[in-house]
C-alpha cells in the first residue's frame, strides 16, 4: 500500500479491519434553536476569546490547505508552512464537506473576505457537480487534489458522500446565492440511495470498480445516522423511512452510565450531530443528543481510570495519528493501543455535548502545551509530551469535527443552517422524531 495513503486510510475501515436547478425554498432561521447558551455573552470572556482561536485558526487550514482550481481539501496538511499549501496531493471529500462548512463560518465572522469564499463556494460545487468523477452521485474517499483522479485502490464512500453532502447543504443554506442553491441541489439530488443498498436493507459502506460492493454495511449505530437521513429525505431517490429501524443499537455500561453505542472511538458520536440537530427530540429508541452526552461522559471517565497517563486537564483520545501511524482507538471499552497520546479533536468533537468539561481540557492542554501542541490552524491531530512526540501535521476531518462543534457552541451556526433545509426537516419528521418535553 502506498505509504500515504496507509497513513491516510479511513477511520471506518480501520475499524472495519480491526473487527475482521433552482433555488429551493428554505425554514426561516429563527424556526431553529441556536447555541446552547443564551448568546455569545453566556460565555466567560476567556472561553469565547479561546473558541474564536480555536475556529478562525481551523477555518484557516480549510482555506490555505485547499485547491483554488477544483475546492478539494487536503486530507492532511503539516501544522505550519506560513500559508504555503502542503505539497502532498490527496484530497478528502470529508474534509471537504467540512471545508464547506467552516467557510459559512468564516464568512459570518468576516475571518476571509465574502467575495473570495463565494467565489470558493461556487467554485467547489460547480467542480464536484461537472468535473469531479461520480458514480450514481457517489465519490471516491480519496482523491488527487488538482485532477480529481482516484487514489489507488479507495472506494466510492457512502459516508465520506455523506459528509461532503452535509456541507453542501449547509453552503446552500447559508449562503443568499442563487448559483450555489442550484449546484448543491444538484449535487444533493443526483445521488442514487437506494443503489448503494445494493438490494439490501442497509446500506453498503462502499464500492469498488474492480470488486463491487462492500461486504461491510451499515448495520450498526454508529456516525451512520446521517447517511440514512439524507437518503430518507431525498426528493429523487428516496428509500423507506422504515430503514431507520434497520440498523442495530447496542447498549454500553461504564462507570454509572448507559448509552448507544459499538465499540467505536468518539467520533462516531459527533458526526452526524455536528449537523443534524437532535437536541430535545428523540425518536423510538432514544433522545441522541444526550446519549451522546452520556458517552462523552462515559469517555472521559475511560481517560481517568488511567492516571498514569490522564487527568481532569489532560484527557480524550478518537481516532487519530500516533507516533506509530494513524489508529482507531479510544472506549470503553479499550480499543487501540493507548499510550498517553491525547487528540484534542475528542474533546473539541464534544463541546456542543459537555461544554464547561471539554473547554476546560482545552483550554489547559494549549496552556500548557501550547508552543509546541497549538500552531498555525490551532491543535496539532496529537501529541505525546512524556514521549516529546507533537504531530507534525493536522487532518481536514479532525479539523473539520473540531470547528464545527465549537461553533455549534458558540452560536449554533452549522446547525440553524443546515436544519433550514426542509430534506433534512422532512427526514428527522419521517423516521419518528418528535420533540421530547
């Protein structure tokens, strides 16, 4: 395997491994609850002046670390080339769709100027709709970043399509621009769900042009949510609304608490709520926002039945470079091999479920670390200090979850945007969801 792209290889198949035209009428944003707090002001001074670094430097990478020509975001980038773009070529759509996302953030907040991020805006969409390469509106994991020729040997990703659709829908959305609604809509409306079920009923994590589908399927709770929702909430390839009852959810016990969830690393509890707004509704099985809660609960309690290693000021560990490569790792229960490494994206990831918790990790881990763990686009992926090991890169999709989340917190941006969509309404109202009293 070429080594970049075994650096690179995706989270979910580590897992996988490691187990075996026009514009669209949108809600009005004030049918949508905002941040968590009562406005910006609820925040201590210290607090916000940290989540506006930690977003405008993230925000950053996904302008620098980007492709002019085609939008495509790096998959990962070193932490600090003084603006220059990383010369290694491979692209994520994941990244990308949260690339898309930080760039409505950096235009609410005047971080870039509005004129260039349209510009990058139109420029993504009209690139993924007509230039980049697709089958049934699906795209490859990875990607070179200029021609948008497939890396080697990656599959057509249902949930990396999934990611770069949250953030079309989110730009199409945010931004008042008749261009980008119509080529996200396009975007969005081209893709074929119910092939990617290839007969089932679940989806396929993937497909290959040389082996077909993926024997893996989405069958269990996990960061898939989002995939069935915009498939249930599709205008021109919808599936069953009864396949959200498709896929397992097991429950876990640690430490007092009990929640959904596999044997996965954090992340998968933050991905799909990045953008979907679960808060205060649930459906059959459970209100997600607070089970997502519990497991960050549950998480950093994980971190601190190793004191060897963590503390109140040092916890949190998703799946992320190590100073052996790249791994999934995390629990409870124990997955990978834990060593002290801390991923700030973990707590990042969970601002929105555990503010005061997450902030506080945060904000004590650049304090300390700072001059060698915080650079140019925020937090390196990972760091060791006992070992003298910081990561000498970031990645797009850690990234990505990071400024997401904190700007969730912050204001609830990303996800007052993303809800005004009425496929992404129609489709929580579909699968059951209700507002939970």
């Amino acid at each position: 395997m070429h080594p970049t792209l075994q650096n690179s290889i995706s989270r979910r198949r580590l897992l996988e491994m490691a187990a075996a035209a026009g514009v669209i009428a949108l809600a009005p944003a004030s049918a949508f609850s905002g941040s968590l707090f009562s406005g910006a002001s609820a925040l201590a001074s210290e607090d916000a002046a940290f989540l506006d670094d930690l977003i405008r430097q993230g925000s950053l990478f996904f302008w620098e670390q980007a492709s002019p020509v085609t939008g495509q975001v790096l998959d990962r980038a070193h932490h600090d080339l003084n603006g220059a773009r990383d010369p290694r070529r491979m692209a994520s759509i994941a990244a990308t769709g949260f690339g898309l996302s930080a760039l409505c953030i950096a235009d609410k907040y005047g971080y870039l100027p509005h004129d260039k991020i349209v510009e990058r805006v139109r420029t993504t969409l009209d690139w993924h709709l007509n230039k980049f390469p697709e089958v049934h509106g699906f795209y490859y994991h990875f990607s070179d970043i200029e021609t948008g020729e497939r890396v080697k040997g990656v599959e057509l990703s249902s949930i990396d399509t999934a990611l770069l659709l949250c953030g079309v829908l989110t730009a199409r959305a945010y931004f008042d621009d008749p261009k980008i609604k119509s080529l996200a809509t396009q975007i969005y409306e081209r893709v074929d769900w119910q092939w990617m079920l290839n007969g089932g009923d679940t989806f396929s994590m993937g497909w290959h042009p040389e082996k077909g589908f993926l024997s893996s399927r989405w069958k269990k709770y996990c960061e898939l949510m989002m995939i069935y929702l915009l498939a249930i909430g599709s205008p021109t390839h919808p599936v069953p609304a009864s396949l959200w009852n498709n896929f397992a959810r097991p429950k876990i016990k640690y430490a007092g608490f009990e929640y959904i969830s596999g044997d996965d690393p954090l992340f998968t509890h933050q991905y799909s709520q990045a953008y979907y707004d679960f808060r205060n509704k649930r459906d059959a099985y459970a209100n997600y926002f607070d089970n997502s809660v519990s497991a960050t609960k549950a998480h950093k309690a994980f971190c601190l039945s190793y004191p060897q290693w963590y503390s109140n000021d040092y916890w949190g560990i998703s799946a992320s470079d190590y100073e052996g490569g790249y791994t999934a790792w995390g629990g409870p229960p124990k997955q990978g091999p834990i060593d002290g490494t801390v991923v700030p994206n973990a707590a990042a990831g969970s601002l929105a479920f555990l503010p005061n918790e997450c902030l506080s990790v945060l904000r004590s881990m650049r304090s300390k670390y700072g001059k060698q763990a915080w650079t140019r686009y925020g937090f390196v992926d990972a760091f060791h200090p006992a070992a003298n090991w910081y990561d000498p890169d970031v990645l797009g999709i850690d990234q990505g979850i990071s400024v997401v989340m904190a700007e969730n917190l912050r204001s609830g941006l990303v996800w007052s945007s993303f809800m005004r969509n009425p496929e992404c309404v129609k489709a929580m109202e579909l699968a059951g969801f209700h507002t939970q009293a």
